[in-house]
C-alpha cells in the first residue's frame, strides 16, 4: 500500500487500500496501525482535516474500527 507523508505531530504517513477498506496510519512515536472496514468518506475526511489529523483521527477512527499494530 502507498501511503502519503503528512506533516503532524504525531502522524508521519497514512495510506487507503479502497478496494479492501484498509487504513494504515504511520505515527511518529513508532508503530504502523491498519484499521479494517474504513469506508472512503471517512479517510477523505482525514485528509481533508490537514490542521488537525490527530482530531479527526481520535474523533472517527480510534476505537471505531477493527485495528491491529503492524
């Protein structure tokens, strides 16, 4: 999977797979996590949330979708 660098403080790099609903988010403090089920609306909003990636991240991802550490 491609993933994209982002500049925050806490996410370094986030990639889709559409075709499978994966999300992989890259963090700066180690740690590559996959999130499955991840419809494209929502990582378009993630990518669209430039000023605040960790936000959007703690508001519609964490604890909302099936994730493993990687």
């Amino acid at each position: 999977m491609e993933r994209m660098r982002v500049k925050s403080g806490n996410l370094r790099a986030i990639g889709y797979d559409e075709s499978a609903q994966i999300l992989e988010i890259v963090f700066h403090r180690g740690g590559i996590y996959r999130y499955f089920g991840v419809p494209k609306k929502i990582y378009d909003g993630l990518m669209k949330s430039q000023s605040s990636y960790e936000r959007y991240h703690d508001r519609y991802i964490k604890n909302r979708y099936r994730h493993e550490k990687i």
